[in-house]
C-alpha cells in the first residue's frame, strides 16, 4: 500500500484500536498525561496545559505533513484512550520505520495493551507496507523499555553514544533494537503465543 495514506490509517484488533490523534482528544488525554513517570526517558516533557497542547499540535502536525504518523491507543474494553504510540524516521524508498515515541497511562499499565499495539504497528508495518527492517530506540538507562523490547522479540544491535539532550541537559546514550523480515514470522508468533494475546491477528479499518 501507498505509505501516503498512513495518516488516515486506523489499526485494530478485538482489544485495541490505533487511529491517528486528533483536537478532539485532548480532554481526555488530560486525564493520563499529567503523570511524571511517563516522560521521564523522553525528550520533551508533558507537565503543564501549555506542554500538552504543544504535544497534541506537534503530533496532529507532524501526521499531516508524515514525519511521523501519531496514533492514539484506544482499549476497546473500555472505549478509553489509554496512550500513545508513532511510527516515524519513514523511510519508504528503503523499506525502513521507526516505531516509538510510545507511552500509556499508569491505569492501562500491565493489561496487554502495549503488546498489543506494537503486534498492530509491526504487523502493518511488514505486512501492509512492505517494510524490511523496523526498528527502535530507547534511553539505554530506561531499563523497562529495554526489557519489553525484548520481550516483544526485538534484537538489541547497539548503543549510539552522546545521541541527543535531554530536557535538563543530559545527553543520552540511545539504544537501537530492530526486528528484520526474515525474523517477522518467529516473532509475530511468539507475540500471539504469549499470555493476553491469544487472538486474531490485526484488521485494518477506514
């Protein structure tokens, strides 16, 4: 499929929906975002009004021009957006995404949601778009993320020394972590197999 239409896509499964954030998010987005934990390896931080309106305009911007496609993540259990989640660093001519920029809200923590969401992205990305190699970075201080990196079947390639500041003035070391084509039907399985995800593979709507 044409990667030009990535902004208007929508991702679900019978446990979770991904569609592109929008204006009319930001109510409740205000009920998750205001939680340090969440921002603490990223490099902007979400703490006031004014810092979540600047999240939301950035990310609606940044899917209508496709430097990054932003999606909410939505619980079909509860109807309620949960987090959010992007591909971005689109590198179509070289069948190549980044997935990331990923966060939930500390009460969808733990339920399979976001496994369920990266199976989503990983499953378009290498199904629908054709993709070769999807890759991911992280702080290599934030250990959770690297061990659910893991546990999703990505492969730890490297540390990128000095990669970019932080908010505060810390430069980060980045850790990348890839899955590549070939390894795409081992770990897709191993997503299904493991607990909470026993269910069908994704739908693509709209």
């Amino acid at each position: 499929m044409a990667w030009s239409s990535l902004s208007t896509q929508r991702l679900a499964n019978e446990h979770v929906l991904l569609r592109p954030l929008a204006l009319t998010d930001r109510p409740e987005l205000a009920t998750i975002a205001f939680d340090e934990e969440i921002w603490r390896y990223f490099v902007q931080r979400v703490v006031t009004d004014a810092d979540l309106d600047a999240f939301l305009r950035t990310a609606i911007d940044d899917t209508a021009a496709g430097r990054r496609i932003v999606f909410g993540v939505v619980d079909r259990s509860t109807g309620r957006l949960a987090g959010s989640m992007a591909y971005g660093n689109l590198a179509e001519a070289d069948r190549r995404v980044e997935i990331g920029w990923s966060w939930l809200g500390a009460d969808h923590r733990g339920k399979g949601i976001n496994r369920w969401a990266k199976f989503l992205l990983l499953d378009h990305a290498f199904e629908r778009l054709g993709c070769e190699r999807v890759e991911f970075k992280t702080d290599v201080l934030n250990i959770p993320a690297r061990r659910g990196l893991a546990n999703i079947g990505a492969t730890e390639e490297g540390v990128f020394r000095s990669y970019n500041y932080m908010p505060g003035g810390r430069r980060r070391d980045a850790v990348w972590f890839s899955v590549l084509r070939a390894e795409w039907p081992v770990v897709r399985d191993g997503l299904i197999a493991a607990p909470k995800l026993a269910a069908p593979a994704s739908a693509l709507l709209g």
